[in-house]
C-alpha cells in the first residue's frame, strides 16, 4: 500500500484570485485531512510545513500530516500546497478581474492515496492480525453462533438474527451499526480467528445456554484477545453505539500516548 506501482487517489485542484485566498484554501484542507484521519481512522497525526528541500517541486508551500508507525518513524499521511501562480503561468490559467485585466490565477493541489490503508495497518495493528476502527470498518460487529449440538443449531441462529436486526437499529455516528452473522459451517475457533485476522472491533459468541442466560460472550479487538466479557443482552443492545465509540478513543488514545512517548526535541 506505500510502494506499489498503482495506487488510487483523492486528489483536488483550485484556482483563487487571491493569494490569501489560496492559502486559506491550502490550510482549509489540511484541516479536512487531519479531521478524517483522526476522526475515521483514529490515528493522531503532527501538523507542518515542509522544508524547502521536500516540499512539492513547484509549490510555494506544502503542508503535511504526519502520523508515527509503530516501528517509530513518521509516515506522511497526507499534503496540501499552495502552488502560488507557477503553474498557472506555465499553463496559462488565467482571469478577467474587476478591472477587466487578464491574471493568472493562485492554485492549490491537495490529496491522500491508499497510502492510508498502510498507515491505519502499521498504526493499530498487532501480531494477530488487523485492527479496524468502527468508523471504515466493513462490520463493526460479527455474531458467532456457538452450535456444539446439531439439535440446538436453528434455535441458536434464529437468537443470532434476532439480535442482529435489532442491533442494526441502532445507530453509529449517523449510521446503521453494521451486524453480521457468521453462519458459516466451520468450527468456532476457525471463525473466531478469521475475524480477529480482519480486524473487527466487537465479536459476539451466542450458545444454547446464553439464550437461557439471556447473557452474550463479548469481546473487543481493542483488548487483548483472552479477554471476554459476558454482558447482558438487553444492556449491550442499548451500549453498542457507545462501546463502538470507546474502541475508537481507545485506539486514538493509545496511539497518541505512543507517539508522544517517542517524540524527542532537538534543538
């Protein structure tokens, strides 16, 4: 996702008649980037500028974000530049102003790539495997049915729809909490491991006990993965949203006492 010979961008271009305009614009956006990744992918990111040296061949400034990897070197996670009005002369971008004189316009170039796939990757996840965010996590909550007997399969599952589809009542930053039930026939160690692999923040584990119990097995990626939790049905239905929340404060906190613990000033 870093090096590849193809990758797909967010990419954006305008054209100011001001240069105070286009900076504003240039700041505007790496806001809007600095939001996102933090906000969606939870990882804290450094704001700056870059030095003559590195920033974009043309550019009469470029901003960046910054986020540190887990291996301790900072990976750029996003730019934006002011192009000043180079690349409108040398491709004759230009204006009628007020006056009605012919300008060349001040322009900005600003974008991110799946260099963030890599960077949520090397950010949050362990030696299992992935650890997703809530927010761009494809299911933010799987069910595992837990079937050690084939006379209490269809009563197992039927409590594992019925949990998902009011669990999808529920609402997740705007939208529908995103449930699904693995209903795969495979062992329940097999599954369990799969979605740990992937990374998905809540796994459920529902037996033909649990249903006497009306208690669930529950378990965050964001804790170590022997860690387990048996909580009421009804409670955990009404938590969801807010136990999704805490996942991405928690991973966002860890991260951001990570980095600020390997940060060292020079002068």
């Amino acid at each position: 996702f870093l090096r590849t010979s193809e990758f797909l961008w967010q990419e954006g271009h305008t054209a100011h008649a001001t240069k105070e305009e286009a900076r504003e614009r240039t700041q505007q956006m790496l806001d809007v980037y600095t939001r996102f990744v933090e906000e969606h992918l939870a990882m804290p990111v450094i704001r700056g500028r870059k030095t003559e040296s590195e920033r974009f061949p043309g550019a009469d400034d470029t901003l960046c974000i910054e986020a540190m990897m887990q291996d301790k070197r900072a990976l750029q996670a996003g730019t934006s530049h002011y192009l000043g009005q180079n690349f409108a002369k040398s491709c004759n971008i230009q204006f009628q102003d007020e006056k009605g004189t012919q300008q060349f316009a001040h322009t900005t170039s600003w974008g991110v790539s799946t260099r963030l796939i890599g960077t949520l990757i090397m950010a949050h996840a362990d030696d299992d495997g992935l650890i997703m965010p809530p927010r761009v996590a494809t299911q933010q909550i799987v069910i595992l049915p837990i079937t050690p007997k084939e006379d209490t399969r269809e009563a197992v599952l039927a409590s594992c729809q019925a949990l998902a589809e009011t669990l999808r009542h529920q609402t997740f930053h705007g939208d529908p909490v995103r449930v699904h039930v693995d209903t795969r026939d495979l062992s329940g160690g097999v599954k369990k491991w799969d979605w740990i692999k992937k990374g998905v923040p809540i796994r459920i584990e529902i037996g033909p006990r649990d249903i006497e119990t009306r208690k669930i097995c529950v378990q965050r990626r964001d804790q170590p993965i022997s860690e387990k939790d048996f909580a009421d049905k009804e409670s955990f239905i009404q938590r969801a949203p807010e136990i999704l929340g805490e996942i991405h404060q928690s991973l966002l906190a860890r991260a951001t006492a990570f980095r600020n613990a390997n940060i060292t000033f020079c002068t």
